[in-house]
C-alpha cells in the first residue's frame, strides 16, 4: 500500500480526502517501485557530463546562460538565488529575491558545506560542465523588462547537454565573474549579454551591484566554507 501524509483520512470511509485543505494545500505519496509499469532496474543512472542549475532572476542582470568553475558551481550551489514569483507562492504579487541553500535548504540534513564540497568533487572527478541558467527577466527589472523568452532558454540548455559551449568564445562577466558564451545557435547574440538589453546602462550597473552585494551578504552565514570559494566562485566586486 501506500504512504500517505499530511492528508485527512476519513473516519466512516477509511478514503483519503483530497478536497480537505485543513492540514496542507498538497499532498504527498509514496509507493513500491514495483507498482509502476515499465521500470529500469537497478534504478540508477551514470553520472552527469553537463549540471545546470536555475535560477529567475527578478533584477534582470544575470546573465541567460553562463559557465561555471568548480568553485563558482559551490558558491552558486550553496547560494541556491531565485526569486519567489507571483502564481507559485501564496501571498507573493510581484517577485521577491530569495536565497536557498542549495536549492533546497528545508531538505538538508547535513551542514551544507558538506553538499558543496561533495558537488566540488564529483565536478572535479568526472569533469562535469555546470550552468547557471537564468529563466527570469531580460532588458530591465521586474515592471521594466520582460520574461526570457522560453524558445531561447531550450535553445541555451540544448546546446549546453549537446557540448555545443564547451569550447566556445567566451566574455567574463565584470560584475558577477562567469562565463557567457557569445554566440548560441537559435539565439540572438544581443541577448547573451544582460547589459546590452537594458536601455538605461547606468540603472543596469546599480541593479547588478546591488544583487552582488546581497549574494555577499547571504554568504556570510556559511562560515565553515572555505575562503577559496568565496574568493574564486563569488561576485567580482
């Protein structure tokens, strides 16, 4: 049978009520492997060539795919940046800056420098290309700008499972310190680059300060992680 949680049972019917909101607005089941047709066994993969974290960036300055190092991966791990949107958070109008270690800080046993030194060695052993992926907001802040359009955002992440960045002519970043690949087939060469799609630079320089500075703030709490990650993987000003 099945495991349920946080779902109200009822009493004359011993039937899960899925309509009850009392407990949670969602619900969650587990289930033996076996009861899914068509499984793989042993259920494990091999291990990642490409790791792609994402994130939607409400400010609008990080850019919509970029390179990272081993110690830029451990910084942006632990970081776990995006922003809560309108439509998936109760309460949550317009877009607010979030920090989540690791993308998922609730679910974490373990001190979370423990996560990042294991990504850090795994990245190193088996050569693994990491991305960050920026599905958020493109020539301008939330109110100003657009969302990334979604035909580019597949375009970028195809060519980064393909091998297509690997080798391709990059710009570092002067405020943040990745990569950005200059050209992506399927995507204009204009896009790549945050700055050049905001109209007003000088607004663009401030906003993306103004994030660095909150990435460095939110990193202070990591006080075991080594000085190396916050030198070599963090923002450049």
């Amino acid at each position: 049978g099945s495991v349920l949680e946080n779902v109200l049972i009822d009493e004359n019917t011993g039937l899960t009520n899925y309509n009850d909101v009392s407990l949670t607005e969602n619900t969650r089941a587990a289930y033996p492997i076996d009861a899914i047709d068509n499984i793989m066994l042993p259920s494990v993969a091999g291990h990642p060539n490409t790791i792609v974290f994402l994130t939607a960036d409400a400010f609008g300055v990080l850019p919509p795919i970029s390179k990272l190092s081993k110690e830029q991966a451990m910084f942006h791990f632990l970081s776990g940046y995006t922003s809560k949107l309108a439509g998936t958070e109760r309460g949550i109008t317009s877009p607010q800056v979030t920090f989540s270690t690791c993308f998922g800080s609730p679910f974490l046993p373990l001190n979370a420098s423990r996560y990042a030194e294991m990504l850090g060695e795994k990245i190193e052993k088996h050569n693994a290309k990491v991305f960050l992926v920026n599905t958020g907001w493109t020539g301008g802040e939330y109110g100003i700008g657009q969302r990334m359009n979604l035909s580019y955002t597949r375009a970028m992440v195809k060519a980064a499972l393909n091998g297509d960045l690997d080798n391709v002519e990059t710009r570092k970043d002067e405020i943040f310190g990745m990569e950005i690949p200059l050209h992506v087939q399927g995507v204009p060469d204009g896009v790549l680059m945050p700055e050049k799609t905001w109209t007003d630079k000088e607004a663009y320089k401030a906003k993306a300060l103004d994030l660095a500075s909150k990435f460095k703030g939110n990193f202070k709490k990591f006080t075991s992680v080594s000085g190396e990650i916050v030198e070599l993987g963090g923002p450049l000003v």
